[in-house]
C-alpha cells in the first residue's frame, strides 16, 4: 500500500484575490495614495498558500497528490473548494471544513514592474493542528510536503510542539517530508517567535527543507537581515547578499537535521546544500535513487530569463513543485534544480500561481531547450561556473561522477 500516492501537500490555504493593474511603470506613493480612486481591471480569484500552489503543481505535472488543510464553510470557503475541486475532486478529497471557522484570504497588490504586496487574514490556519492530518493517507504516499507554519499561529506555539509532532508521526509512516516556510510580518509575533527552537525540534524529521533566503535570514539572523533591509533603503535585500551567508544559513539548517536544504533566492536562483550519503539514504520513500550524485552537494543555479513578469505569486511554492516531482520521479539533482527553476519561470506569465505552469513533458523539453539563465549579481567567492551544467557548485561541493 505504501507510495501508492505520490504527495501529500498540507498546511497554510486561502482564497487569493488578485485585482488587475491597467497601467504600471509608477512609484508606489503615487499608485497607493490617500484618497485616490485606482481603477482597475477584473480580479482574478484563485485558491492560494502552500497546500493549493505546490500541491496543484503537482498535480498539473501528472502527480497523485492530496490536499491538506484547513477552512470554513463561509462564501469565502465555499470559492475555495470549488476551485480546488474544479482542478481535482480526488486532491481536495482530504481538506477539513469547518463550519464556525473563517477562511483564509489574501488580498495581493501587484502592480507591474513592482514586487507584489500582501494584505492577509490567516483565519482557520491559525487553528490547524497535527489533527488536520490523516496519517492513513500520508502511509500511502511517498512525500508529504507541508507550507508555511510562520503564518499558522497553532504550529509554532508552545516553541513548535504541534509542528513537530506533525512532522515525527509523518515520517515515522516511512514517507519522504518536506517544509517550506513563509516570510511573517517583520513586526509580528511570528518573526519573534523562537526559531532556533522550533528548528531544533523539527529539522531532524524533515528531510528537503525550502525556505527562501529572506525568510531563513530572518528567523536565524535577524540582526543581519535588519541590516541588508536599511542598507536596501525599501529595495531588495538579494542584490546585498553573499553567497557565505546563503551557506552559513544552510549550514545551520543541516545541523539542525535537515537532509537537503534548498533556499528559493528570488530572481537570482536556487541554492542548495545536501547532507552526506547516510542522512540522505535515510530520507524516505522518495529519496534519490542515485544517493552518491545526491550527497555533500553545493549549487547554486541561476534562474531563467523571463521577458515580461506579471506576478510572482506562488512562483517559490511552484519552483518546489518542479523540485518535488524531479525527486519522485528518479531525476539527478541538476536536472531537479533545473526543473524548479523552470516551474518558477513559468509561474511568472499569469496573475495567479498555476495559470503559467505547463504539463510535465514541456517542462522537461524546456529545460533540454537550455534556455537563457539570468546573471548571478551577488558574491561567488570559492565558487566555480560548471560550464556543462550551466550552473555554481561551492567550496563544499564533492560531485561524485
């Protein structure tokens, strides 16, 4: 019965609501300005959060995957599922309603040439619990993959107790598990909650953690990350990042317990650095057939050129899709790395998360198409340019042919 399933995609979901800029190329003080009437075009209702973005990636790329989470029964909720059922009755088979409980939404403003901005109701993920999880379900599958405890208030109290019973009653099926995270309000109770603790308890049951770089730098360097935020003065904070502290970062994580950390770094790429053969062999039922060409990596692989960009919503959640399904499906690490960076690429054309990704079978040509990768603009010191794989490998790199 077991790997009968292919994913499990639990945790954070909401309703993203996404209205239509009819013009871009302004500052935001002037676009958002009290007062002011900004007409729009339609507005794009779409289901969000890490269980619909990666989880219906997957599916989209031909995965047997079910859908974890937790909503109401309001009008709110009721969109929601006849989205997620429209894309598969099967994958919204699992997902827990609740009828006194609001669901999640996003309100998300992403005006052209502007990084997206995010007004967001957590609503029932605050009370999603290891509970919400049918354990039958994830003994069927060979992954179980769960998104975004920095915005489920349940998860990470008590210094992560519910997150990590979650995350050792999984693995203890013999599944392959996975967590992404999400970046909190800077100013919220989530950034102060203590990280080095939860990630203590947690890591050594994940196998592929996937934060992206801001998140992780927040929970585990904040007094860094501060800093790279005034010297951005309101810009971004990836063009002032080295590639020690991406490393340093991943580092911890793998002390932690981690098997496999893939830090998502926006528009320059995807960095990741693994453990060596044993943790790796001991990963689960997806882990890499080829463990040698899997173990004490380092890479760093730059993402594609994309000409026109109309939003970045879900592209991280959609990049771990490609990631994921790579994994399952037997694939070598550089062609995984080059899949999630193509599933994130594709993300970009559509207002929503899943209206750009492709079928399985044109990802795969497209990475074989080697199209045009986007320049690396921070700090490679130690690194060297693999000219055959089109991408970085670092100074603790031990590639075995």
């Amino acid at each position: 019965m077991n790997g009968n399933i292919d994913c499990v995609s639990a945790g954070h979901m909401n309703l993203d609501i996404t209205p239509e800029f009819l013009t871009g190329g302004r500052e935001v003080s002037e676009i958002f300005r009290p007062g002011k009437l900004i007409e729009s075009g339609r507005a794009v209702m779409s289901s969000g959060g890490a269980v619909s973005n990666t989880g219906l990636a997957l599916v989209k790329f031909g995965m047997d995957v079910r859908l974890m989470g937790r909503c109401g029964s309001d009008a709110f909720g009721k969109s929601l599922m006849d989205i997620l059922r429209s894309n598969s009755p099967s994958a919204a088979s699992s997902i827990h309603v609740v009828d006194d409980e609001q669901t999640s939404y996003s309100l998300v403003l992403a005006p052209p040439g502007i990084d997206r901005m995010i007004i967001h109701y957590p609503g029932a993920n605050n009370n999603f619990s290891a509970a919400d999880v049918d354990y039958s379900v994830v003994a069927s599958a060979k992954l179980f993959h769960f998104g975004y405890p920095p915005l489920m208030a349940g998860m990470i109290a008590n210094g992560g107790a519910e997150l990590e019973k979650m995350f050792r009653d999984a693995r203890q099926t013999g599944v392959t598990t996975s967590l992404d995270t999400a970046l909190p309000d800077p100013a919220g109770s989530a950034a102060k909650a203590p990280w080095t603790e939860i990630f203590t308890r947690v890591l050594p049951h994940v196998d592929i953690f996937t934060p992206s770089v801001e998140e992780l730098m927040l929970m585990l360097d904040r007094k860094s990350y501060d800093k790279l935020v005034d010297q951005a003065c309101g810009g971004e904070i990836l063009p002032l990042l080295e590639s020690n502290q991406i490393s340093a970062l991943a580092d911890q994580c793998l002390a932690f317990g981690a098997a496999m950390v893939v830090i998502k770094c926006g528009y320059l790429g995807i960095y990741v650095k693994t453990a060596g053969a044993d943790r790796i062999e001991n990963a689960g039922r997806a882990k890499p057939g080829n463990i040698d060409h899997w173990a004490c990596r380092e890479i760093f692989e730059p993402s594609y050129l994309v000409d026109k960009i109309a939003s970045a919503t879900g592209a991280g959640d959609c990049a771990i899709a490609g990631f994921l399904t790579a994994l399952i499906e037997g694939m070598d690490i550089d062609d995984a790395l080059r899949c999630a960076c193509a599933t994130g690429a594709q993300n970009l054309s559509a207002l929503n998360a899943l209206d750009g990704v492709r079928s399985w079978q044109e990802t795969i040509g497209q990475i074989n198409s080697k199209g045009e990768k986007n320049p690396i603009d921070i700090s490679m010191d130690g690194w060297t340019f693999d000219e055959n794989a089109q991408h970085y490998t670092g100074p603790a790199d031990k590639k075995v042919p």
